[in-house]
C-alpha cells in the first residue's frame, strides 16, 4: 500500500466522504443521490457531472464493501504497471463511459419495449465499481497471458451475471464499463509482442470453462441476495435455487385448497431444518461438475451436458404446459433458456479438452456408491414411512409415498410442479421428509466430488508400478524416465526382467524410447515385444531409441532412420574455464549481481505462489506459440508433478521466477547415477541468460552429488551428424526439420546445447515394413500433436508456408 498511494487516497476517500453524508448504511439519501447519482432521470435534468461523481458514494455497506476490495485487489497493481495518472484517467474515464453508455442500452431497450429494461429505466445509480471494472479490463493486457486470460474472464463474467440475474442499471453499467476496458486495453497495448499468442493450454481451457460453469451457477445465489432483482434470467432462477414462500404466497395457497394449503407449509417447514440445503441443490450439482471440468474429465462433461439439455426440456414443457400465453411471457421463456443453450454450446465447442476418463474401478465404485444411497433413502422413506403411516395426511399407503418420492429428492420449488402426495404431519414422517433426500445427495455429490479428485490414470495402475520398480532397478536409456508417464502402455518379458512402453496409435504400437530393464534382456525384448504385436495385428515401431535398439531390431531385418539427437555432458571432470565457456560464465555472474539464485523443489511441495508463477509461465509460452504444445517425449506441467522429478527455479531477490528446468533420474542399481533435462521455460520478461544459468547450476549442483553425466535430452527432426549417405526417408525428416523450425525451433534448440559441449548421440526411428511408414507417420503426429483441430492445423500449414 505504501507504493500505491493513489489506491490509498481513492479509499480513504470513498470510506470518509461515505461516513460524513451518512451513506454507509444505506447509501447516499434521496436528496443527494438525485444530485451526484446517475441515470437517464438525472441526464434529463441537466446534471451533466453525475456520471463522474457517482464514482464518490457507494449504494450501502455491501456495496461500499465489495468495491473497496475491487480497489485493492485492481488499484496496486495498476499503478505499477501503468502509472498513477494513467491509472485515474483510465478510472476516471472508464466510471463516465460507462455509465453513460450503460444508462443509453437500458434507455435503448426501454423504448423498444423490452419488459426488463422498462423495470429499471428510472434507477439512479452510485458506485465506483463501473470505472474499476473498466480499469482491470485495461490493466489484463499488462500481465502475463495466463493471468490477463483469467482476469478479463472475471471482468466479462461478474457483472455479466450480475446483469442478468441482478439486473439492476449498475449492472449494465459495470457491464458496458468493462467492455469497454477490454476495447481500451487493447488499443493502447498495441504492438505489445506478449499479445501476439492468444491460444490457451488445454489445462487453463478446462479451468476457464468450469469458471463459467461457476458462474451460472451463482448467478440465482446471487441474485437470492436482492429482494427487487429483476434480471432476464431471474424469472425461473427459483428453480435452480428455491426461496421460502412469503406469507402473501402462503395465503394464495390455501385459498385454493387446505392440501394446497398444507403443501405449502410443508414447503415452508423445511426451511427450518437443515433440509434447506436442498434448496441449493442445483447450485452445488454444478459446482461439483465444474471441478471435474477442471480436470478435464469426459465423465463430467457428460453429465453436465445432461444437465443442461434437462433444464432445457424442463422449460419446454413449462411453456406447453402452460397454453396460450402473452408476448411477455414467452420473452420470459426464451430469455431463461439462453443461458443453458449457451453453456451447451461451449461445453459442445470444447469437447476435445475432456478426454480424461475415470478408471473403470473408479465407475464402478460411484455407481455403487450412488446407486446404494438411492435404493437406501427411497427403501427408508417408503418402509418406514408405512410404519407410520398415520403421521401423513391423508394416511400414507405404499402407493402413495411412491408417489411422494420425487418431492424428496428435488428442490422445495419442485412441489408446485408434482402430482399429489401425503403430507407429513408426524415426527417421523417430517424426519423422513427432511433427512432422506438430503442424505442421498449429500452422499451423491460428495461421491462425485470424490472421484472427480481422485488421480485419474490412463493405465493399468500396476503395471505401471511394476514398470516404474523395474525402472528403478536396472535402469534404462536418459530418456527412458518418459516410460512412466500417463498414457503409456506396458508389455513385460517371460522372465519380467525387462519392458517396453507403448501406446497404440491405430494399427502402430509406438514405443516411448528404448526397452528398459536388465540390460542383458534389453535386446531380447525387442524380439519379443514385435512378436507380440504380431499377434494383434499391430505395427511395432521402436522411436527415439540407442544405436543398441537399433541394432538389435536390424537383426530381424527392420529399418532405421535417425530422428534426433541426444546431448550428453559428462560431470565428473566439469569446470566452466576456458573460451568456450564463456556463455556460460557470462550468465552465472550476471545472475550473481542481479540476485538471482538456484532453488531446488520438488514441484508438489513448492509453494503456492511458486507454482502459480510457473503455470503463468508455462501458459505465457503455450499462448506466443498459437499451436498446440506437443507431447509424447516433450514434458508439460502434468509431469512436473511427480516426486522423482527435481525442478530447479530461478528467483530474484522478490521472489520472482524468472525461469525453471526439469530433471528425470537415470537409474543404475536403484540410484540415480544421471539426469535428463525434461521441462523448461524461461519468462519473456526476465533475465536473458535464465537458460544458461540454470542448466549450469544444475550440472554444478549434480558434479556434487556424484552424477555421472546429465542429458540435455534430444532435440527432434535435429541433428548434427552426417557420417553416412541418408535415405530418401532420412533427407525427408531433414527437410521437415527445416520448415518446422519456424514454428518449434527444434534445430535452434539443439544450437543452444551446443554451449555446453556436449557429446552427440543419434536417437533412431526402427520399424518393420516400409510400407507401413503411412501409418507410422500419422501415428507418431497423433503423439505429439493429440489434440489438433482442424483449424489449428490449417493455421500450421499456413505457417509452414509462409
């Protein structure tokens, strides 16, 4: 706060001019809201400077609350990275745009008859939050492409759900504010090269779909805080989160019928019992199916499509059954079933980022789960409510309670639309009736959320255990760490001593490197894993693998071609002297005098706020790219997190990370004897030579712990060596190599590893059949590039061709 003095004026302000006109309570009074409020009332008057001090008073403590933390969350960081005056001409400018271009639309849409604007046409607003909305759409194109894709979804997204549910005219007026922040921001940052990449990760796509999700789901709950809210989507928000009746409603029910009129105080009974939770159900369904979302599970994604396509079908059966009805009230209906049309529509858009599926265990156990908790609370509800069937009015046979099971496990506000059932009078019966649906759900949703947050494995659990033990022990190649990660596939030996990973891709079962285990069974293991593809109809094809591989698969008479380099530094007699190092020296004292030091971590126990910096990072470099992040031997954020792979960071003095690298062990007798660089990035904004520095600290820090050697790993479709005439194949790969470079500098890559002298080591592509290369080739694109969409790879070629 003391580098932000104008935020602390602002609030200091706001607070002290509140208390001195008695507006904290309750907002500005009568009187003085027509002189410093705006709206269409006030412009008509002449008041020309409200649209600017509305931005000095606040509409109650709530209000003077909410826009205070907006203040402090937006304020300090604006004013570091625009600058005071910037930051209040673009407050200044954003609360008077804002508003008045919020006051035009309701205006607008008042005359053209449009039933919800009409009721707010004559509001008079107050607020700062008009111009801090404005202010944070201008500041996201300050920070990182993680974060200003985060924050300009929050700046879309709260007073859009704020308009449409609330619907009061600073809504619209937060709402035309930050759109036009977004449209400012972006004029002004023209030419920032940090906004040339706008493409998100398929991680942070998750996360900003189940933010929506999010949304829609607190929307009614927030609008359950106004008693006049009068948005579009409010008409039928109680039925995504029901209100107790109010005594004027009550009476209207028993007007009509004393069963009417005992279903409603039944209805309003529950409401003092923890049966209200009910209430919230919908609320708490999507908020438990957004966190499977975020992990990017199809199983979630199903069901909340399904969700949405029922709530759908329920407002068209709501509008048919309704009959003839005015203009106003189909408006109604349309305007409620554009918000889950909307979130179908993205979720159907998006489908591609849920792949993930839950083990078939994990299904099994949740429809075990669920299924028990409904066949028990529906079994309670109707045998234990015959035993007492005299505490339901009228007496309660089996046949009617059946009747009355529905209404146990819907919402309160579900009651008016279901057919007649015993009304529960007793104590038993009203504990039936308050404990039985709510129990079932909180089992169900607590189920979900369980397995939505269990590890979700692609493969065989054991198996991938044993295969990583094996690894362990016997060790591998310096790339053959990439056999444990998700999605791989294992065959083991007879003898168990020896493995190959796989993933079948088609009809090509595609290694991932070299088979690892005993290292007198390496060789065997190439014959009998072909055998075993052999027996499945499947192409073998050996990737990324030694000159031992390659030789022992020449013996059955396949095919080799060389598709990258491995690059190896030996540790043991390591020193930075001399003029070939002089990069590297350069960048160790240059991080010295900048304060930059070397952390280790394991990336599971580091901090919040480091892992935060680093998935901004990440995200920064997926976004300049504008193309998909390849996979299969190229690590990301999800390998990151395993507790054998060390992650060394560089930070500054404030704790900034300026950059991070990755290390996979390379076992021999159960130790670690090497390292393989996997992950890294650096920030766009940070120490130039971060690469170079870290990359030495680690081969520094290795040198000391007894390492033999570490591999800078292997660059694809790169190579230094041309010892032997290539192949038609091989000079195919070279120029593919050539005109990827552009786009994923594969060979700048290996030019960077040159500065630390390392030893060249060819990494081959072995197969079988020539004729099978076809399918070799689509197989091994499916493996790096899963998730390319027609358009992205439109967006390649066009790269490739430019």
């Amino acid at each position: 706060m003391r580098a932000a003095p104008l935020t602390l004026a602002l609030l200091v302000g706001l607070w002290a001019l509140g208390a001195a006109t008695h507006s904290l309570p309750h907002g500005p009074s009568a009187h003085l809201l027509a002189r410093t409020g705006v709206g269409a009332d006030t412009l008509a008057a002449g008041r020309w400077w409200t649209p600017l001090s509305s931005l000095l008073w606040c509409s109650g403590i709530g209000s003077y609350v909410f826009s205070s933390l907006l203040l402090l969350l937006v304020g300090p960081t604006a004013e570091r990275r625009l600058g005071r005056l910037r930051t209040l001409a673009v407050l200044a400018g954003g609360q008077v745009v804002g508003t008045l271009a919020g006051t035009a639309l309701i205006a607008a849409g008042s005359a053209a008859g449009e039933q919800w604007t009409a009721s707010v046409a004559d509001q008079t607003s107050v607020g700062p939050g008009v111009g801090l909305f404005a202010l944070a759409g201008v500041l996201g194109y300050r920070l990182t492409v993680l974060w200003r894709r985060r924050l300009h979804l929050l700046v879309l997204l709260l007073p859009l759900v704020m308009t449409l549910y609330v619907g009061h005219l600073q809504s619209v007026q937060r709402c035309a504010a930050a759109l036009v922040g977004l449209g400012a921001g972006a004029l002004l940052s023209r030419g920032r090269p940090n906004l040339v990449g706008r493409r998100s990760s398929h991680t942070e796509t998750r996360v900003l779909v189940a933010l929506c999700l999010v949304a829609a789901a607190f929307g009614p709950l927030i609008a359950s805080l106004y008693d006049n809210a009068s948005g579009p989507f409010n008409t039928f928000s109680e039925l995504y989160f029901s209100h107790r009746l109010g005594p004027d409603e009550v009476a209207d029910f028993c007007a009509m019928s004393a069963h009417d009129c005992a279903r409603a105080h039944a209805v309003e009974r529950i409401f003092d019992t923890p049966g209200r939770m009910m209430a919230a159900l919908f609320p708490g369904l999507l908020l438990v199916l957004a966190e499977g979302l975020r992990r990017g599970l199809r199983f979630a994604w199903r069901i909340t499509v399904a969700t949405e396509l029922l709530w759908v079908a329920l407002l068209g059966w709501l509008y048919l059954d309704a009959g003839p009805v005015d203009r106003d009230v189909v408006q109604y209906f349309v305007e409620a079933m554009l918000l889950p049309l909307l979130t179908t529509a993205l979720l159907l858009a998006t489908r591609q980022r849920f792949r993930l599926r839950l083990p078939g265990r994990s299904v099994r156990r949740l429809g075990l789960l669920v299924g028990g908790a409904a066949l028990a609370s529906a079994a309670a509800y109707v045998g234990l409510g015959r035993l007492v069937a005299n505490q339901f009015e009228p007496g309660a046979g089996v046949s009617g309670l059946i009747d009355g099971l529905p209404a146990q496990f819907l919402p309160p506000a579900y009651n008016d639309l279901l057919p007649d059932y015993p009304i529960a009078v007793g104590p038993v019966a009203r504990f039936l009736e308050t404990y039985c649906g709510l129990a079932f759900w909180v089992v169900a949703l607590g189920a979900l959320l369980s397995a939505f947050r269990r590890p979700v494995l692609h493969t065989d659990a054991d198996a991938a255990a044993r295969a990583r033990a094996l690894l362990a022990e016997h060790g591998g190649g310096t790339l053959s760490f990439i056999t444990t990660w998700d999605g791989n596939h294992y065959w083991f030996d007879e003898s168990g001593r020896a493995a190959v990973a796989y993933r079948v891709l088609g009809t090509v079962a595609l290694t991932t490197g070299d088979p690892f285990g005993a290292p007198e069974d390496r060789a065997g293991a190439v014959l009998g894993f072909a055998r075993y593809c052999d027996a499945r109809g499947w192409t073998p094809c050996f990737y990324s693998v030694s000159p031992q591989t390659r030789d022992a698969a020449g013996q059955l008479g396949w095919r080799s071609v060389q598709v990258a380099e491995d690059t190896v530094v030996a540790l043991p007699e390591l020193a930075f002297t001399g003029k070939k190092w002089q990069d590297i020296r350069t960048a160790l004292n240059k991080a010295g005098k900048q304060g930059i030091t070397a952390e280790w971590w394991a990336y599971h126990e580091a901090p919040l706020a480091l892992k935060d910096q680093i998935r901004a990072i990440s995200e920064e470099w997926v976004s300049e790219k504008g193309l998909p992040e390849m996979g299969f031997t190229l690590g990301g954020l999800e390998e990151l997190d395993d507790p054998d792979v060390r992650v060394l960071v560089a930070v500054d003095e404030q704790r900034t990370v300026h950059g991070l690298t990755s290390w996979m062990p390379v076992y021999e007798d159960g130790v670690p004897v090497g390292w393989t660089l996997d992950f890294m990035r650096r920030r766009s904004e940070g120490f130039r030579g971060v690469s170079e520095f870290l990359i030495a600290s680690a081969a520094l820090g290795f040198k000391e712990e007894g390492a033999r050697f570490l591999s800078l790993s292997g660059a694809p479709l790169a190579r230094t060596g041309q010892d032997e005439e290539p192949t038609g194949l091989q000079r195919m790969l070279d120029w593919m190599g050539r005109v990827l470079e552009p786009v994923y500098g594969f060979r700048s890559l290996l030019a960077f590893k040159a500065k630390f002298q390392p030893e060249y080591r060819p990494m081959y592509m072995s197969y079988p059949d020539p004729a099978a290369l076809p399918a070799i080739t689509r197989a091994i694109g499916k493996a790096y590039l899963p998730h390319l969409t027609a358009a992205q790879g439109v967006r390649l070629m066009r790269r490739l061709s430019g």
